[in-house]
C-alpha cells in the first residue's frame, strides 16, 4: 500500500517535472511572442499644465542663462539686466524647475551646439521669447492658478520690454510720449486686444468696477494736467482722454452708469510736486492692472470660461492689463519728465487746450483730496 502510494506520488512527481520543463523550452523558444501577449507597460504621461509648466520653466532658465553672455547694450538694457536678474529667477523657482527626467545621468554636451558666441542679443531674445511662451500659453491654460501665474510672468516681461524701449529711446533723444493705448505684440498666430471688445462675458459688476477704475484714472490725469508743467501736460491730458473713452466704451455693455462724481485720490504729498503726481497716476494704473488680471483669473476659473472657446475673453483682458501695467512702470518713473521742457511743436495736444498750471478751472468738478 505504501509502496504503491510512493509509486504513485513519483510518477506524479515526474509527470509534472516533465510538464514544466515543455513548457519552459516552449517559453524559452517562443518567447518573443509570449511577451507580445502581455499588456505593455503603463507609463505616466504628462498633463497639458505640466507641458505648459515645464514650457514657461524652460523660457525662464533661457533668461536664466543668458546672464552669463555679454552685457546688453544701452542704458535700458542695464535696466532690463537688473530687472531680469530678479524676476526671472523667482518665475523659475515659482514654477517648480525644469524637468528632468533623469537627474542623476550626466548629459553628453552636443558638438554641434558653439552656443551665443556671447552675443549680447541673446539676453533681449530670451526675455521676449519669455514674454510671448507665458502670454500665449495663459490664452489657453485651464489651470485656473497656473494660467494666472504664467499672465503674471508675461505681463512683466513685456512691461519691462517696454521700459526698456522707452529709456533708450529717451538716451537717444527721440522724443517720448505716455499717453499711448498699448497691447502686447502678436504671438504667431495669437493677437491680443481689442483693449474692449463689442460683446463679452465677462460679469457685470466686474465691468461696473473697471469702468469706475478707468473713470477715476481719467480724473486723477485731469488733475495732474491742471497741476503739472512742461511735457507732462500733454501727456496727462492725452491719457485722460483714453481712460474717459474706454469707460464710455465698457459702458456700452452694461445696462447702467456706475461713474461717481468725484474720487479721492491717493494722497502723495505736495499738491502740484511732479514727483507726487507721477506716484498718484502710477498708483491708479497699478490698481488698473490688477482689477484687469483679477477679471482674467475669474474668466479661468473653474466656473467660469475656459480653454480654447475662452481665448478672445483672455486676450482683450491680458491686453488691458498690460495697457495699464506699462503705464504704471513708464509713469512712475521720473526720469521723462524733471526739468525737461516741452518740445517745440508738440501739438497731442495743444498747450492752450488746458489752462495755465494750477488753474482748476479748466476741469469743472475737480476738487483735490
């Protein structure tokens, strides 16, 4: 009985050894196929945030680099370089890095790569690449805090760009003027702007709020043109018609008026002191600037419009920022207009069309804080 149990469990024993030796030939022989028959490997793919994540991170760490090329030329762009030199480290730590798939290998520097051969352009193509990557990607991020961040970063980048612009243009001796709209420059295929549109969806007491913001920056331009001299003057007044027409043209789109009577200014010292009023115009463009991004970042939220179909609402909002944010920057800076008089000939507008410094009268309603 035993000896038939043993028997029995070694013609098993052997049988299955026999079994599992075939099959392991027929694996061993077969292999290729066996495997084609398993499920291939699942990998993380990243999502469209990560991809414009690491797209903006990797124009920041193209500044980045370029600090170490030749200086920029010029005036502004010493005043660009330091500028840059903060903000594009801070946007590249804000954004998490550039990603590296493999930290630990060492890349194989490319020979075809001779690099900038340190010139200077480099600094200026970067900071504009920079510029036009984030502005573009925040068209159509649907990250709410991401879009926000990356319109953030490309609003200052053109800011500065433009800063930059205006101070060699003002060591050159070409002559300069504030009182312009401005949007940022085309992206390929994307435009930004109209500074209003004929129809939007943004929420009426959002519009309420911009069009009381842009109707408060008319006045405080008023007063300034009736307290400054020389080239101010012209500028102020100009910008103050352009804060007037663009409340009027938001007013379009809301069933009622919002405008006030008067407003109280941001109190800067000395009442007709050029550097006192330069900080109260600034102030209400940076105040502006901020409504418009809040309007933007609103449009990006979850509830709001996103992607692709909300491309047209973004653009004319970012175009309005950065309208306002450049005239923050070019007007808080003194150096357009201490002791420089006004050019001959200058005529956006005539002088005559406001009255002599310090005479309220041409402004009804004017009342300083």
């Amino acid at each position: 009985m035993m000896a038939r149990m043993g028997t029995g469990f070694g013609r098993t024993t052997t049988a299955s050894l026999v079994g599992l030796i075939a099959v392991s030939v027929t694996a061993s022989l077969t292999g290729c196929s066996w495997r084609l028959e398993t499920p291939a490997p699942s990998w993380p793919s990243p999502s469209a945030a990560e991809m414009a994540r690491n797209e903006a991170a990797l124009a920041e760490a193209r500044i980045v680099d370029s600090f170490a090329v030749a200086a920029p030329p010029g005036p502004g762009g010493q005043w660009l370089l330091a500028f840059e030199t903060t903000a594009a480290p801070s946007h590249l730590d804000a954004l998490g890095g550039v990603y590296v798939p493999y930290p630990d290998e060492v890349a194989e520097p490319d020979p075809s790569d001779s690099g900038n051969d340190g010139d200077p352009r480099e600094f200026f193509h970067a900071v504009e690449a920079a510029r036009d990557t984030e502005l573009a990607l925040a068209l159509t991020v649907d990250d709410p805090d991401l879009a926000l961040l990356l319109a953030s970063m490309g609003l200052s980048h053109a800011a500065a760009l433009a800063a930059q612009v205006d101070e060699d243009s003002r060591a050159a001796g070409v002559t300069v003027t504030r009182s312009l709209d401005r949007i940022p420059p085309p992206v390929g295929d994307v435009a930004f702007g109209p500074l209003v549109p004929m129809d939007t969806t943004v929420p009426v007491e959002t519009l309420d709020a911009l069009i009381v913001l842009h109707d408060e920056a008319q006045y405080a331009y008023e007063v300034v043109t009736a307290r400054a001299t020389g080239k101010m003057r012209p500028d102020a007044y100009n910008r103050s018609l352009l804060h007037g027409a663009r409340a009027r043209a938001l007013l379009a789109l809301i069933p009622d008026d919002p405008r006030g009577p008067s407003y109280v200014l941001p109190d800067r010292g000395e009442v007709g002191d050029l550097t006192a009023l330069r900080l109260i115009v600034r102030d209400v463009e940076s105040s502006l600037s901020d409504a418009y991004l809040a309007a933007f970042a609103a449009l990006v939220a979850p509830d709001g419009l996103g992607g692709t179909d909300g491309q047209a609402e973004r653009a004319w909002l970012l175009a309005a920022a950065y309208d306002a944010l450049v005239a923050s920057v070019l007007w808080g800076d003194p150096a357009p207009w201490d002791d420089v008089p006004l050019p001959a000939g200058l005529d956006e507008p005539e002088v005559s069309d406001v009255s002599a410094p310090g005479d309220l009268d041409a402004f009804p309603g004017i009342t300083l804080p």
